[in-house]
C-alpha cells in the first residue's frame, strides 16, 4: 500500500504542480518557485497522513493538532509579515503596481522602483526611498498619475487688472523658461494659464514641467525669483 500511495502522489505532484507552473509563468508572478514548492510540500503532507495509520499504525490525531497548535502560535506572532505577504501577492497578480508607474499613496508621490512579497519602494522626485508596506497600500488610496501631473511645477500670480494678459503670458514663458534652462521636460515645457478674476487683478499661473530628478521646489523656487518685480504683478 505504502508503494501504491508513494506512486499516486507522484503522479498528482507532476500533474498539479505542471498546472501552477503554468498559470503562475502566464500571470508573470516574481518568485513563482514559492509557491510550486509550497504546493509540493502540501502534497506530500497529506500522503504522509495518509499512510501513518494503516501502514506505520500511528494514529495521525496527535500530529494534525499539534500542526494546529504550531501554525496558530506562528501565525499570530507573524500576522503583519503573513498580512503584507498576502496583499503582495494580490497586488502582482492584479498588477496593480509595478516597476515604473508613477503613483500617490497617501501623502507619498513618486515612481515604483520595486514590488516585493512584503513591501512596494517608491522613489520621490526629491530622491528619498519610501518603503511601503504592503498591507497598508492594500488598505490606503493609490492613484496612477499621468506624466504630466508628475512633472508639474505650478506657480501661482496675481496680474495687474490693466495688464495685457497676452504680453504678460509671453514674458512669463520666456522668464520661466530661461530660469528652468536645461531642467525643462522637452516634450511638455512651460506655458501660462489665467484661471479667475480677484479684486487685486487676474489670477494666473505658470505651469512648468521638469525632467526627472529635478526637485519641484527648487524649480518653483527658480520661476518665483524670476518672476519677482515684473511691473505687471500685482503688489509688486
């Protein structure tokens, strides 16, 4: 009987773990291995079950609840590593994140540099590595953002109200663009837009968009200065 229950179990591990292999290469899940290894050790635990008692004579009882017992006290002093393992693997497989997106989670913005069983690194445009785990951006908003919005450095001003909005939209262009020299994404660039009508005159915006790398306040703090004194800016 042992050879007879040795043999079947051959037989299922090849057949199932062939179909995980597969299903898991076409959901191009990282570290598949995981989990075909996992399926083969839980093959085998049910033919060493099912062989204890009729060819070993050993009641198995006492060693499932023992399992029990070991897996509850594991699982409770591993509970957040299990919870971001699960939500890391939920998130692969929908391909929810991936390498390259540029994303904000939460108060955090930037481009995943790494998804992982446990945690997803995102880099900011100031340099830092956030590590977020898992389990919490299972939990937390996430947005996908486009690259414009990852790139936009945007300047607020105030026009005079007698101001020639199109003079004043061409020399703030050209003063942004100059003071962004080298720093400009080439395929977005700077323009300026007017969005309403306050008491102190008309309210605008330069909107500039920066490579990658290049810090948002810096590029803010550049079209700011370039800005200052022009004679058509309100209380300057």
């Amino acid at each position: 009987m042992f050879v007879v229950v040795v043999v079947i179990a051959l037989v299922v591990q090849r057949v199932l773990v062939r179909i995980a292999s597969r299903a898991l290469e076409a959901s191009n899940v990282p570290s598949a291995s995981i989990f075909v290894n996992l399926l083969r050790a839980l093959i085998w635990s049910v033919t060493l079950l099912a062989v204890l008692k009729p060819v070993f004579g050993i009641d198995p009882t006492w060693l499932v609840t023992t399992i029990g017992i070991v897996s509850v006290a594991v699982s409770l002093g591993l509970q957040d590593t299990i919870s971001n393992v699960v939500s890391g693997f939920g998130l692969m497989l929908a391909k929810v994140v991936k390498p390259g997106d540029d994303v904000t989670v939460g108060s955090t913005s930037g481009r995943v540099v790494d998804v992982t069983w446990r945690s997803t690194t995102v880099r900011t445009r100031g340099g830092d590595l956030e590590v977020i785990p898992n389990a919490l951006l299972n939990k937390t908003s996430l947005t996908h953002v486009t690259r414009w919005s990852q790139t936009l450095c945007e300047v607020p001003f105030v026009a005079l109200p007698a101001a020639d909005l199109d003079l004043v939209a061409a020399e703030a262009r050209g003063l942004a663009a100059d003071a962004l020299d080298g720093l400009l994404d080439p395929e977005l660039g700077v323009d300026v837009v007017f969005s309403a009508l306050a008491s102190t005159g008309t309210e605008g915006a330069v909107r500039a968009h920066v490579r990658d790398g290049v810090a948002l306040s810096e590029a803010a703090d550049r079209v700011v200065r370039a800005l200052q004194g022009r004679p058509w800016i309100a209380g300057a």
